[in-house]
C-alpha cells in the first residue's frame, strides 16, 4: 500500500465537488466478534460505534479518516477472538428509519494478530472502482483500543481527501 505522499503515477480522476457535507453524516461502526466456546460452539458478541460528522476532524492533510479511541473499556478482548467483523453505516442526515448504506463489510481471524483489514467498498458508478476500507485494529493490554478508518484508492495509489469522500457518499443519497 503506499505511503503518505507517494502516488502512482496514474492520472487522478477528478471529482465532482461535494454538495453535502461531513455534518450530514453519521457513521455506525459495528464490531462483532467471534469467541470459539468449543469446536462446535461460537459465541457472537456485536458492539456499535457511533460518530457524528460534525465531530470528524481532518488533519493537515485534509486526508478523510475516522477513529474511535479508547475502546478498552469496552472489554473486547484480543486472546478471545477468533474473529471479527467490521462493518460501517453512513445515516444521511439523521434518516433512522431509512437506514443508510453499509459501505463496508470486512471481517478475518484475528486471534494472533491485530493488524490491518482491507475491504473492496461499494462502487455506484466507475470513477469509484478500486477503493478500499483501510482499517487499522490496536490493542492496549491484549483488549481492542481503536480503530483507524480510512478511503484508500488502488488505482490512483493514494488515500482519499475530505472532499473525495464526500463526493463518493453523495452517489449514495443524491441522485
């Protein structure tokens, strides 16, 4: 994967500007882990993280990226999973009862190793093809502490910008 900075070489598809923004979205990320009880016997346990748009921060350099912190308390503990599943909801302006649209849906063993999760997302129309979740897991004293989202592109090799994602979301909600 590449690296702050670097890029492809490909030529960068221009987006269409915005016409919503981050204060419109919520995102909803679920976690659900597997615990394997007995060879025959799995025990699922799924907890829900909610961030508002307007509480995302950009860095420097405007890259879109979602974190949620300090999870410890949250007791998920890393020696009891087999696996886990990561999956993320964006809610268009506060729509509940329409739901909004799971833009992602990863999951792998992760009983040894934390790490980075990869996932294709949806691509509603060409300019989107080849974009990834690019999710990072940390743990603090062997219990799942945060997690790192982020757009990344293979195609132009780089991650996506605050405006990019926008523009990817709105395909979702404007039409």
């Amino acid at each position: 994967m590449a690296k702050e900075g670097e890029h492809s070489g490909a030529k960068e598809v221009k987006l269409t500007k915005p016409k919503i923004s981050l204060s419109d979205l919520t995102f909803v990320i679920y976690v659900t882990t597997v615990e394997k009880i007995s060879s025959s016997c799995n025990h699922y346990t799924e907890k829900e993280f909610k961030k508002c748009g307007a509480e995302l921060e950009c860095g420097s350099n405007d890259r879109f990226h979602i974190q949620v912190e300090n999870l410890s308390h949250r007791g998920i503990s890393k020696s009891s999973m087999a696996g886990v599943e990561i999956k993320c909801e964006v809610i268009y302006k506060d729509d509940w009862e329409d739901g909004g649209f799971i833009i992602f849906d990863a999951q792998r063993p992760l009983d040894t190793n934390f790490g980075w999760l990869n996932n294709d997302l949806l691509a509603p129309n060409r300019l989107y093809r080849g974009l990834v979740a690019d999710i990072e897991l940390s743990d603090n004293s062997e219990l799942l502490d945060k997690i790192d989202l982020q757009i990344f592109h293979r195609g132009e090799g780089r991650y996506f910008s605050l405006d990019d994602t926008l523009s990817y979301l709105q395909c979702f909600y404007l039409y």
